[in-house]
C-alpha cells in the first residue's frame, strides 16, 4: 500500500507572538502558499509547458534539461524556454511558431494522466462554490478518481483546512497522489488520502458532527449517506455528483428518507462557447453538455425535522430491477484495464517526481 501523506493543518503563527514580533510578520517573509512558487516568475525545468500552435492545437510537455519536442514539422529544443518568461512566443528548426504559457488548472486536469473519468472543470467550479468550500474548511471526499476534483478542494480549502479524500481502489489512489503533487510541486500538507470505503472506515477518522463539507462522486452515494449524516456539523453541505437520471432520483429519494437533510436541489451546468470575429458572432458548433448532475442538501440539527413543499404522491419505491439499472454495467462505464492503470501510475509518479525536484531547487 502506498503510504498517505501526513494529516497536517497549518494555522496561522500565534497571534501572541506575532504582537510581540511585528516585523515576523511583514508580507515578503511570509511563506508561501503550496504550490505559488510554481505558478510565476520564468519557465523551469520541471514544469509543465502549454504549446499552442497558430492553428490553434495545443501539446503539453514536462521542461528537461537538453530535451527537445519532437513532431513532423521540426523540432523545438526545451533551452528555448527554460528561463525565459511564460507568454512568449518561439520557432522550432522548421519555422514553425508556437505560444508557451503554463496549463491553467482546466487544462492540466484534461491533459493529466488518469485512470478513471475526471470531474470536468464546469462542474468543480460549481461544487467548490455550491457548496461553499471556505479556506480551513474541513472537508471530505469519496471517489478520488485520479484527483482532478480533489486539486480543485485543495486549493479552496487552502493550507489551513484539511480534506481526507477516500478511494477504494489502490491504483487510481496512486495515479491521483501523482497528479497532486505533480499540481502543488509535492504533497500538499492540508491532504490525507485514506485507502477504503467511506461508509465502513470514515467513523474511525473523523468524530461526529466534525466535518464542514462532504462531496461524493460515486455509482451509489445512497449507501454513504447514514456516515456523512453522522460526520457532518448541523449546517454542513453534502454534495453529490452523479451521472444519471435514475442515480439522481435514488439519491434524492434517500435524502428525504434520512430525515436528517433539508430539501435536496439538483442542477446540471451546460457551458456553451461563442465564435466572436467581427460582427460574426454565433454559438460555438460543439460545446460541453452533459456530464453529470450535481444534488446537495444541508444538514439539520439533530432531533429538526425536514420543512418541503407537499407535493402529490409519486412512486419512490425500487424494484429489483430498478436496482440493476445502477451498476457500473448497466450505466456504461468501461472498465479500465490493469495496463492502462499501470501506465497512467507510472506518468504521474513521474511527473511528481519532476515536480517535485524543481520544487527543492526554488
């Protein structure tokens, strides 16, 4: 089992000393956020590079020392970039001109190595601010798939929270360490990656009605719910995200039966681009859709009951067979093969490996 890094929250200096030393605390000596450092000043080795094309496609690589990048229009040698500041624009051996700019978190987490689906950038947004993830919040997770939602938490959540993320399965939680680290130049101190199931082991590492916020991202999130009921404080959010409609009505259904939430809300978020030329202005032709529902609901103080809107009566039991209509099967998820884990786990060791010697370097 890979070892998790260690559950570390960073408060902030004592209030105390920082009276008696002023000048401890003035802005230039204060430490920086994980994984600030990497995102400013000039292009190192290490770092992830965006190259973008004047037809517009784009190619990421990792800078090395003497490397070079390789197509069938010519070659473009990494000591072209190293040390020169992002944003500039440079010639391979043919002529051929390409636009250098570090990934935005939107692009690293679709260009990063993964061994499961990633919770698309359109939908963390919405999670982060749905939710209302704060910075110090404490938060946990469930479905860390390669870690693409869990960068978005950390970054909310800052130094000064904490999120415990739990996966099931040993190889996307290694894929998902990788991508991490690779994000924040090493292991980010406000994060814990617990190695099980939620519903079985988050009682043993977090007391009841400690946690601020949870988010599911998995086939069944019904099943978790009497532990994230237990573990959240009277006002925390659940959130879920889920793929399809009958996920979503059996979550929902399960909310109202708990008794312990308010009314549920659902929601999807569509993004539409637009072609702006001139006075050409229209729709993009292709644009993100459909890629999951998110449901949330709040928790009541023990002992409240629910306030909804009555509504007339509908079916809410389940058959057996409606029960069949939610494995990973019968939702269309393919399954990922052991090569395809191995070398999605091996891309992001190595990444966070680059990553993480330039990070001791700065």
């Amino acid at each position: 089992m890979t070892p998790s890094p260690e559950n570390t929250t960073h408060p902030a200096d004592d209030p105390e000393a920082a009276r008696k030393a002023p000048d401890a605390q003035a802005p230039d000596a204060a430490a920086e956020p994980v994984g600030a450092a990497r995102r400013r000043g000039p292009l190192r080795p290490g770092e992830r590079v965006q190259l973008t094309d004047e037809r517009g496609r784009m190619s990421t690589i990792t800078l090395v020392e003497d490397g070079q990048f390789h197509t069938h229009r010519g070659v473009l040698h990494h000591e072209q970039l190293i040390g020169r500041p992002e944003g500039i624009v440079v010639e391979n051996s043919a002529g051929f001109r390409y636009q250098a700019l570090r990934p935005l978190l939107k692009d690293f987490v679709l260009s990063m190595p993964r061994g499961a689906a990633v919770v698309y950038p359109k939908d963390a947004g919405q999670i982060i601010t749905m939710a209302d993830i704060f910075p110090g919040a404490r938060v946990i997770e469930a479905g860390v798939g390669s870690g693409a939602l869990s960068i978005s938490l950390l970054r909310a959540v800052g130094e000064s929270g904490h999120l415990r993320s739990f996966e099931r399965r040993e190889e996307f939680a290694e894929i998902a360490r990788g991508n991490v680290e690779t994000m924040f130049g090493g292991p980010h101190p406000a994060w814990e990656l617990t190695l099980g199931d939620l519903a079985e082991a988050l009682g043993e590492h977090e007391e009841p009605g400690t946690v601020d916020r949870a988010v599911l991202d998995m086939l069944a999130p019904w099943e978790c719910l009497d532990a994230v009921a237990t573990a959240l404080t009277p006002g925390g959010v659940l959130i879920c995200y889920v793929a399809t409609v009958t996920q979503l009505s059996r979550t929902a259904e399960a909310m109202r039966a708990d008794g312990r939430f308010t009314e549920p809300e659902s929601f999807e978020t569509m993004v539409r681009g637009w072609h702006v030329e001139g006075l050409a202005v229209r729709p993009d032709h292709r644009m993100v859709a459909h890629t999951g529902f998110l449901i949330s609901a709040r928790r009541l103080a023990d002992g409240e009951q629910r306030l909804a809107p009555k509504r007339r009566a509908s079916k809410t039991d389940y058959t057996a067979e409606d029960l069949e209509a939610w494995t990973p099967q019968a939702l269309g998820e393919r399954a990922v093969s052991d090569r395809k884990l191995r070398r999605a786990a091996r891309d992001a060791r190595s990444l966070a490996r680059h990553a993480a010697g330039q990070a001791e370097e700065d």
